[in-house]
C-alpha cells in the first residue's frame, strides 16, 4: 500500500443509514442506498464507533418496549422497532450512495 492509498483509507467515515418505508410500512432494505437515510447528522470516525451507536439505537428500542410493559407493540412502534433493526453502517466513500 502506498502513502497516497493509506491517507485516504484515514478519511473515510460511516454514515448510520435506515432504508425508507415500503408500501407496506417495512423497512425497504432492498432499496438503492442512495434512497436510504442517514440517521445520526455527520458520520463516525469508525466502523466501530457507528456499530456502537447502532446497538445503542437497539437497546433504547428494548428499554422502551420494557418500559411501556405491552406484550405486543402497536403498529407504529413495531415500524420503529423495524427501522432500527434494518439500521446499517455504510462507508461514506461506498458508490452506492451515488446510484440512481
């Protein structure tokens, strides 16, 4: 690898995406991602950093659903506990983002 090459791994960050609803109010994952939504403004410095805010998206999902003491989530919380399932960590870099 040469200098070039590293330096511009060293830039490249990761957006937090969620793909946008289908027609039946499910995360659409099979959408280009240009069409998906970044959910955190900015990126993260790292894969690592934005898994750990993914998972940290996924336990405030939990610690509402406890909180809220329902056996089965209304319709608009199972389509937030969907969203944040299908949430993904895609490099700022990836040239999917720039598809059509």
């Amino acid at each position: 690898m040469n200098l070039r090459h590293a330096a511009a791994l060293a830039v490249v960050g990761w957006y937090l995406m969620i793909p946008p609803s289908g027609s039946d109010h499910k995360p659409d994952t099979n959408a280009p991602l240009s069409r998906w939504t970044i959910v955190v403004r900015g990126s993260f410095d790292t894969a690592r950093q934005c898994d750990e805010r993914h998972m940290k998206d996924v336990d405030g999902v939990d610690e509402f659903l406890k909180s809220h003491l329902r056996p089965i989530p209304t319709a608009a919380e199972q389509e937030s506990i969907d969203a944040v399932s299908a949430e993904k960590c895609i490099a700022t870099d990836d040239p999917r983002l720039m598809e059509k």
